[in-house]
C-alpha cells in the first residue's frame, strides 16, 4: 500500500488498517524454516564469505 501522497497521520493509518483488512491472510512458516533465535550461530565470520 503506497500512502506517500496522504500527509496526514490519522489518515494513513486509516489507510493502512484497512489494507490490511482486505489483504489475503499470510501462509504459514515452512516447518524447516528457522526464524532469529533459532538460526544456527557462527563463531567468527571470514571477510567476504558467506556465513550460512
């Protein structure tokens, strides 16, 4: 939802609460997707390597 154009706030809020409303609910997380915490952490990162 683009509200660049609307300046004020109350309205844009508006705006966006009902976007959301009518927007199709989100599917669900994989089940072998780890989110934040979960991720497996690493000890020290190489310079220019990837790190998962």
């Amino acid at each position: 939802m683009n509200t660049k154009t609307v300046t004020d706030k109350t309205e844009r809020k508006k705006l966006k609460r009902t976007a959301r409303k009518k927007a199709a609910p989100k599917a669900k997380r994989a089940a072998g997707v780890a989110r934040g915490s979960t991720k497996k952490k690493i000890r020290h990162q190489a310079q220019g390597q990837r790190k998962r």
